[in-house]
C-alpha cells in the first residue's frame, strides 16, 4: 500500500472512530497547539500526558496534530512564533544570521525563548482554533456521507 493510501486509510479510521466529532477535533487542536510550542522534543510526551490526564479526547487525534513540527515545517513556525513574540514585547526583530547565533549569551538566549514562547502560545491559539473548526466540519462532512450509503 502507497504512503497517501496509508493516510487515506487512517484518516477514515478517524472518521469512522467512536468519538464524538468534538473529541476528535479537539484532540487535534490540542495537537497543533502543542506542535508549535518552543519545546521540540518533548512535543510527544506532552501530548501523551494530555491524553493520559483527558481520558475522552481521541488519543490519536492528539498525537497526529503534533505532526505539525516536522522539521521542514518547524523551521517557518519557530520563524513565526519569534516575530509575534519580538512584536507583542515590542523588541526589535533582529535579522536571523549565522553570526547572530554566534553571539548568543545567556540573556539573549532568555529573551529569545520568551519571546518564542509570547509568539507561539499566540499563533497556537489561532492554528489551534482554526484547525478545529476546520477539522470538525470535515468530520461532521465526512460521517454524514458514510451515513447517507
């Protein structure tokens, strides 16, 4: 079986789970909001603490929207997450370089995990709301079809 035959199969597993629409696109909000936190690596096992201390929520859902950090992706959030961080604490927004990274202090390194942490707890709420509405229309959608044969 190809790969995007793969997601096809899981994403109907999804669909076809017993949860309610809203416990699944819950658990993918929840999902998203963690993948774009500043804590790369441990993205998991937060998710798997949240699903051990939310027994209703779909596990899966939860751990599939952490897949939003891929690293290819989690280049450009934590690029998104530094600038809302830079502009809600009204810091000027250095250019990134590889010179920049070598001048990195302890107080540098402070201020840009805050403002990492400002910005992605922003654009968490924002992925995480829109990808729950998105995903819970899809849902609703999706179970209606199969429904209707």
């Amino acid at each position: 079986m190809s790969k995007i035959g793969k997601i096809k199969q899981q994403i109907k597993g999804f669909i076809t789970a017993n949860h309610e629409p809203k416990q699944i696109a819950l658990g993918v909000a929840i999902g998203v909001f963690i993948g774009i936190s500043p804590l790369y690596g441990l993205q998991t096992a937060i998710a798997l603490l949240i699903v051990l201390l939310m027994p209703k929520i779909n596990k899966a859902s939860v751990i599939l929207g952490t897949q939003i950090s891929l690293p290819p992706i989690y280049i450009f959030i934590c690029l998104i997450n530094h600038r809302i961080g830079k502009f809600v604490l009204r810091k000027p927004c250095s250019p990134l370089s590889l010179s920049a990274l070598g001048d990195f202090t302890r107080g540098n390194l402070i201020g840009t995990f805050m403002s990492l942490s400002v910005g992605s707890f922003i654009f968490g709420m924002i992925c995480s709301t829109l990808v729950y509405f998105l995903t819970l229309n899809i849902v609703v959608i999706l179970r209606s079809k199969r429904n209707r044969k």
